[in-house]
C-alpha cells in the first residue's frame, strides 16, 4: 500500500490518503498530540510525507519518528510502525531534510527536493559507531547507502551534508565528476581524541 500524509494549515490537522480510497482528514489534534499509521499486512508499504509550498524542515529519527517544522509551526509527530519506505516530498520552498542513522525503512528513504532549484539540503547523520557511508552520484539521482536500513535516494536536492559522528568511519564517493543534481557536498569524519584534537 501506499499511504499519503499531507499537513493541513494547521499543526494538528491532515489528510491521509490510502491508495485510492476514500481520505480521511483530521483537525484539532492539538499541537502535543501525535499520529500512529501502521502499516498492513503483507505486501511492501509506503508512506509519502508531502511538505507545504513554503519552507520545510523534515527530521526522521533514528526511531522512525517524523516531525515537521513550517511556516505554520511544529506540526505534530508521526510514528510510522511496519512501514518499509519512506518519501519525503518538500514541493515548493527552500526545504532542509535531517536523517539520523537508525535500523529503520529497509525499502529505503526517497528525499524529493521539488522547486526552486538550488536551495534544498539534505543533513545524513551517522550512528556513532562505525559506519561505512558511500554516496554514489548518478544522472538520474543520487543514492547514499549506510545511513538507515535501506538506500537514501535523492532527487532534485542540490545541497548534501553527511556527518559519521564517531567511532572508526569509512565514507566514500562514487562517480565521482559525473552528471548529479547535487552542486554541493559535505563530508565529515569524526576526529579521535589524540589524533590532532584534544
């Protein structure tokens, strides 16, 4: 299945849609309440989380967990059980996506930028352990393995930072010099104490 979350004007008000059925939308959740969509039996599922035409700020926990900050504010959290995948989809506006490493959505995360072009970014964040990260450009996306259970994708994101946070890391780039929608990338490796730092 897939099922399709889109935040209404307000921070404790949506539409979720399931395939093609009928939606169903909520109001007045309150700004401290928080919303559970679990997934089916069976088959793969997929959740698509649709950001506003303005600014967005997304965050996915290393528990799954997503919240979203917009022009309206701090809309209230999502706990997804069950679910395989995830999509970001930030539509308009300069949006920012922060992943944090978990064992979380073995189908993967698909981060859709939208418009404009030139002013989405991507945060990746290791686990703190030892992580190997490798981001692999490609025309038609790039991908990033070793953050969550399954391959980051992204699409139409031109700014990406991935930070592995500790313990002994290996990050790599492949194809590197080829065709990407990325105009900037961030790589950083942790810093031992005594090796260089304090």
């Amino acid at each position: 299945d897939t099922i399709s979350y889109t935040p209404g004007e307000a921070v404790d008000a949506a539409r979720v849609l399931v395939n093609s059925l009928v939606p169903m939308s909520f109001t007045n959740l309150g700004s401290g309440g928080t919303v559970t969509i679990a997934a089916g039996d069976g088959a793969s599922d997929t959740l698509v989380y649709k950001g506003t035409l303005s600014n967005d700020a997304f965050l996915v926990a290393g528990t799954g967990v997503l919240d979203l900050v917009s022009q309206a504010g701090n809309h209230v959290d999502i706990t997804p059980t069950g679910m395989e995948a995830l999509t970001l989809d930030g539509q308009d506006g300069d949006d920012s996506f922060t992943i944090n490493s978990g064992a979380i959505f073995g189908g993967g995360i698909n981060i859709l930028g939208g418009n404009p072009s030139g002013s989405d970014h991507v945060t990746l964040n290791g686990s703190g352990l030892a992580d190997t990260i490798g981001l692999t450009l490609g025309v038609t996306g790039d991908t990033v393995t070793g953050v969550v259970s399954g391959t980051v994708s992204l699409s139409g994101v031109e700014n990406l930072t991935i930070n592995s946070l500790g313990a002994a890391d290996a990050l790599s780039v492949t194809n590197l010099g080829g065709a990407t929608d990325l105009y900037n990338v961030k790589m950083t490796l942790f810093k031992p104490r005594g090796i260089g730092g304090k």
